[in-house]
C-alpha cells in the first residue's frame, strides 16, 4: 500500500488523485495478522560519479531521488528530459542533475582505488572499506563470496524517528506514517542477501533497540528459518537517557546461528582439568546395579598413598560384595551409596582398567573416587546479558573516537569497541583465518574490533566494511547554503567514509590520532599500548559501475583488476593491470592468474603450474567448450570465465 501512496503522490490532477485515495483507504482496512509490512517503491541510489547521457536515468540533486526523468538528448549544457511517471517534459541543467540507479535495474560494479594503508609489509592480510549504497555493495558482495563469509556483524539504523536514516534519499522520521514498514522493507532486501552470504555455519549478529527489536527478530526468522534469533542485552549506556518514564541503559545484540549448532563460545581456558564422581547419580534404573550390573564391582586403592591400583572381579547381579576383601594394603570401593542402594560406576569393567592405567581415576584425601579429565581447551559460557563497564559506549566508543580524532566528535553513538571485539570473538573463536563482513560499517568500529582481536589470539581474520558517504543532516543543511551540492568535493570530503571510517581505520593501524600524535592509554586486557598500532593492512574503494557492452569487450579489464583481487581471497596489495596489451597477467603474490589471450594458453599453463600459491584463475574466452577444456587440469583450482562469470552473475542477480 505504501508503493501505491507513494505513486498517488505523483498523480497532478488532485480530483483524481483523492478519489483513488478514497478508494484505496476503504480497501485496506482488512485486518491483518503476523508480520505485515509495506512494499515500498525500490529503493534509488544517486551515482554522483556516473556521467549524465542520453537515455540516462536522473534526478535533480536538490529534489528526491525517487523523483526520475528520463533524459532524452543534451545540447550546449542542457539536458531535455521527461518525467518517468507523469511524461512531462522538462529542461533542466545538466550540472543539477544526478545519475540514478534504481533497485531492480541490472548493474555492473567496479572497484576505484581510492587510498591504502600498509603496516604490515610481509603480510598478505588485507582488510577493505567500500564507499557505497550496501545494497549494491552486498549484490558484489554476493558475487564474491557467497556462501563464504563466516560472521557478519552490523549495526543498521534503529529507526528511532530520530531522522538517523534515509529511505529514497529522504529522511524518514516519527511523522512519517510507513517508517516501521519502510525500515523493514530496507532491512529485508539486505538480510536476504546476508543470508546467501553466509557459510553452512555462519553466524549472524545485529546491534538493534527496543524501537524495531521485536519486528526485527520475525523478519530474521521470516527470511532465516533454519535458524535461531538469540538475544543478548548489552548494559551500554547504564548512566540511562533521558526518558518519560523508564530511562533505558541497554540495546541488543541477536546472534543468529543455524538450528542444532553449537558455534557461540565464550572466553578460552587452555588445559583444563574437570573433576567429577566417579558413581552414577540419579534414580534411573541405568543408574543402578540392577540396571546394569557389568559396571558393579570392587576398584582397589592403596592405604597409604591413594594410589588406584585395579579391580575387582566382575560381579553377577545377584552376587554380594564384601568390602574386606582386596589385596594386601588396599580397600575395596563399591558403588554403594550412604543410603545403602547399590549403585554403578560410570565404567564397565575392561573400560575402568583402561582409564585407571591412563591415570584418570583419583583419590581424593577425604577417600572418594573421581573422574580427573585434562581438557586442551574449555571455553566459557556466553551469557544473555552483559553488564561489565568494558560495553560502555560512552567511555568505549564516543571518549576513544574523540581521542582518535583529536578531540573532535564526528560520529554519534559509536559502538564500545570490546562490544563489537566480543560479539565477534564469541562468534569465531575456532576460526582464526574467519571472514567477517559489516555492510553498516559507521565509524568502523568493526575494522578496529578486528585487527584487536586478531592481536590477541594470533588470529588473521580478515574484514570487509561497507558504508556510504553521507553527511549529516546539519552539515548538509550549511554546505547547501554555501553553495556545496552531493558529489562536490568538498561535500564528499565530509562524508562519513571519507570523513570518519577511513581515518579511523587508518589512525587505529598506525597508532596515532588524525594530528599524528600517538594515541594514549592502553587496550583493555593487553599490554599493548594504543601507540603500538597494528601488523594489518587496508585498502579503501568507492563503488561505481560499468557498461556492459565495454566489459564484454574487455575493455574494462584494468578497473575489474580489484573486483578480481576480493574475489580471490585480497591476498597482498591490490594489483593494478601495467600493460594493456598484455596476453595473460601472472600474480603469484596475489594468487590469482588471468589468461587474457587463450591463443597462449600453453605459455600461460607452464607459467601457473611454476607458481603452486597460484590458486585462482581466471579465462577470458568466449567459448565455454574452450573454456571447459582450458581448465580440465584445474580440478585443484578455483576458475571462472570472464566476462560471462561476472555479467551472467549481474544479470541472474536483478532477474532472482
């Protein structure tokens, strides 16, 4: 219904236009049940890069984006256009205007490099920021590395009708009628392509608040139904805010997790030793000798040192025991409880003399029996609430950005770091090497989180964080009435990718703030000062798109060159294609090859067999009989044709 509103808004004869509304209204008061929100019209992303030409979908940079023309031809600046919905033809300058890709439309993405940073020179861990609307971000995303990623943490807008969020371009707040079915509309789209992105044992997590939480957990389960929503509060605010009636001091965390495993852990604890009785409890029948008589008999322990010497014989069910009998300096031990029931060991017989020989069954001084179990690693129990003053937000996330950006606030609300340091850790503590995405990356916070993490364990987990270039809604309003418009310099230095998450990422590697002086203080729970930075590397692109037509030509192959990288692992610095005219392209660094002229084929098999670190490669051929044939000898090897591998993807993408 929200779709059909949004149209009606466009309709320009207004008699028309309030009988269709009339209409509608008394259609829609069907009561409905469950989980019911809104279709809104698809989302639309301005392309501030994207040159404005005939045919080109627009919208005016001081209008709503959801408001589209058609441009119909240019001539000396101007550019003559028709509205999609009402034909009206309009001229309009091309400077005002804006590229618009519109959610459903095919795409075709490419990686701009825009900067990087190094720490680590001998390592191959690369991390990645990408400047973008995450929806087209995570359709790349999904082309990369379906079914690959092994923890995705965000934290999206929570919806407060605070006008922290925009639909459209717009910001939706407590006025606007649809805005829970607008959010969820948002949400959708995205979860179902975090689904697709996820390994078999993947895991889930979303910051969110009382605003959208409960309408949150049925969209999660609605999208993800082989899967369980676990909630955790976390105590991030416990000064309160400022409230009416209950002053809230905690948000959520949902760890989403497939149905039957066991993946969320807490803290590690190496060789530990578990001790428990060595007779069985309880008031089954199993529990008792009646039950099962083959795990009743005497065990021997020396006098004098306790030592666990043996057995006794195996007992019939009816045989009696007599504790008097044992070898010279020893007594006899029966399952046999204070209360005089015959109980069972937790051993058969053969089995017993197994485990004493390995030195598992002790006496204790007080002369009773235990299991003593040395466990290489035990991890702790992660509880649903989470009160510990490392999750403040203020001291955690606003105090450490303002030290990182040397005194300045940029960023509102920012997440505790050891929040996010948690939630991850929890999520991947068996997983070193995992792969994390975060698609609301704000300030970055997950990057930091990361490269901590991976400081504390050894680990080389790698990351990738998306977010767009927005400014606030304040700092619009001033460039604006300076004369500064979207996609102009200054207002793009701004923005917070440009402005806060790549500073961060960078300031946090280094171990400096944005003045280039060493930040203060030391890591919670390491010796490591801030000052000491991290071994990790980044590299930082803004999303654009190509022509179909050029790529299938390969004429594009030079910007696909990062998209090519992410998609085989982003091991080292990301390459950059020298030679235009070059026949293949050898990367043993980065571990991928590509064969650009097949008529070499043969020079370009000797040339990958002599580098084994090589482990994807990719054929630009035509032929998919040529294709199949080129890669018979790489059943070891990931492959894919290109261009068809990368358009058909694309294309599949927007038809699903």
């Amino acid at each position: 219904m929200a779709a059909i509103h949004d149209l009606l808004a466009q309709i320009k004869d207004e008699a028309l236009r309030a009988r269709l509304e009339q209409e509608i209204n008394r259609m829609s008061k069907t009561k409905k049940f469950g989980l019911v929100f809104e279709e809104h019209l698809p989302e639309c992303t301005p392309l501030y890069d994207i040159p404005i030409k005939r045919g080109s979908t627009v919208a005016k940079k001081t209008g709503a984006v959801s408001e589209m023309y058609e441009v119909s031809a240019i001539k000396d600046g101007i550019a003559t256009c028709y509205h999609k919905v009402t034909a009206e033809k309009e001229e309009i300058p091309v400077e005002e205007l804006v590229s618009v890709a519109q959610f459903g439309e095919p795409i075709y993405p490419y990686l701009k490099p825009i900067d990087s940073i190094c720490n680590a020179p001998d390592s191959d861990l690369w991390h990645t920021l990408i400047e973008a609307d995450n929806y087209h971000a995570l359709q790349l995303l999904e082309y990369l590395y379906a079914g690959k990623v092994d923890c995705i943490y965000i934290d999206p807008p929570y919806n407060t009708g605070a006008r922290d969020w925009k639909y459209n371009n717009n910001y939706v707040d407590s006025a606007d009628a649809y805005r829970h079915s607008k959010w969820l509309s948002f949400m959708q789209k995205r979860l179902r392509i975090a689904k697709s992105l996820l390994c078999e044992d993947g895991v889930l997590i979303v910051a969110i608040d009382d605003y959208e939480v409960a309408r949150l957990i049925q969209l999660i389960e609605e999208i993800m139904p082989n899967h369980d929503v676990s909630p955790v509060i976390v105590n991030h605010h416990p000064q309160g805010g400022a409230a009416d009636n209950i002053s809230r001091t905690h948000e959520y965390a949902l760890f989403v997790t497939p149905k039957g495993l066991k993946l969320i852990k807490g803290n590690k604890t190496e060789d530990v030793e578990e001790r428990w009785s060595l007779t069985r409890g309880g008031t089954d029948v199993r529990n008792l000798r009646k039950g099962r008589p083959n795990s009743f008999y005497a065990i021997y322990v020396d006098k004098t040192t306790r030592e666990v010497k043996g057995v006794g014989p195996h007992l019939d069910a009816d045989t009696p025991y007599d504790r008097n009998e044992a070898p010279e300096g020893c007594v006899a031990f029966y399952p046999v409880g204070k209360d005089g029931k015959e109980r069972v060991w937790r051993y058969e017989r053969e089995s017993m003399m197994q485990h004493i020989s390995d030195g598992d069954i002790i006496c204790t001084d007080k002369m009773t029996l235990n299991v003593v179990k040395k466990r290489d690693v035990k991890y702790d129990p992660v509880f649903s609430v989470w009160t510990d003053g490392r999750y403040n937000a203020g001291t955690f996330g606003t105090s450490m950005l303002q030290d990182i950006f040397g005194g300045e606030t940029r960023f509102s609300y920012p997440k505790s770091l050891y929040t996010v340091v948690d939630c991850i850790k929890y999520s991947t503590q068996e997983k070193p090497d995992a792969l994390v995405i975060d698609f609301f990356a704000g300030s970055g916070t997950t990057a930091h989180a990361i490269n901590l993490l991976n400081e504390e364990d050894g680990g080389h987990r790698r990351c990738i964080l998306v977010t767009n270039n927005e400014v606030s809604e304040e700092e619009a309003k001033a460039l604006t009435r300076d004369g500064v418009n979207p996609g102009d310099p200054e207002w793009e230095e701004n923005g917070v990718a440009r402005h806060i998450t790549w500073p961060r990422t960078v300031c946090t590697i280094k171990g400096t703030n944005t003045k280039g002086e060493p930040l203060g203080g030391n890591y919670l729970g390491l010796e490591q000062p801030m000052s000491k930075g991290f071994r990790a590397n980044a590299a930082y692109f803004k999303l654009g798109f190509l022509d179909k037509t050029s790529i299938a030509l390969g004429r594009q192959l030079s910007e696909l060159f990062p998209v090519l990288w992410l998609k085989a692992g982003a091991h080292g610095a990301c390459p950059q294609l020298l030679d235009n005219n070059a026949s293949m392209v050898i990367l043993p660094e980065n571990r991928f090859a590509i064969l650009i002229d097949e008529k070499c084929f043969q020079e370009f098999e000797e040339a990958v067999d002599s580098y084994p670190d090589i482990q994807t490669i990719y054929i630009v051929t035509d032929s998919e009989a040529g294709y199949r044939e080129m890669i018979a000898g790489y059943g070891d090897k990931n492959t894919f044709q290109l261009y068809r591998d990368y358009l058909d993807n694309f294309r599949i993408n927007i038809e699903r």
